[in-house]
C-alpha cells in the first residue's frame, strides 16, 4: 500500500516527551502503532481493518484506548497547539 501514514523522526521526537513509561516489557514500536492509529481515524475504518504494516489490530485498538483514558492524546494535542 503506498497510501500508509509514517510519521517523520522529527515528528516523533515532538510528541514523545508525552508518552508514558514503559513498565518492565518493552512496547511494540511507538512510531508504528501511533502511525497506525493516525491512518485508522483519518480513514474512518474499523481497528481490524487496519493494514498490517501497523503491526496487529488489536495492538493499535489497546494502545488507543490505554492512551485516550490516562489523556496523552489530549497532552499531545495541547502541546502542539501551544
């Protein structure tokens, strides 16, 4: 697919600051999941219907979740905005 969504190195760099810490397991790529979360709302498709360059659906669908209820999407989006 030549349509997917990468966020740049630059981009990262801004918006990590906000993510929270791992505990103990490492977390599957950052970039990748949140490059996927991004391609799923920005195409209105389901959490399973992402492609599977993201890495697997249910990855992208928890870390959406976990992310939105403890807020660092809206961190994200208030930091950027400022």
């Amino acid at each position: 697919m030549s349509d997917l969504i990468w966020l740049s190195e630059a981009q990262m760099r801004r918006i990590e600051p906000h993510f929270p810490l791992s505990h103990g397991v490492p977390r599957v790529d950052d970039r990748r999941i949140i490059s996927g979360i991004i391609f799923v709302i920005r195409n209105g498709l389901r959490w399973r219907d992402a492609p599977a360059e993201y890495g697997l659906p249910k990855t992208i669908y928890n870390r959406f979740i976990r992310w939105s209820r403890m807020g660092v999407f809206n961190r994200i989006f208030a930091a950027l905005s400022a």
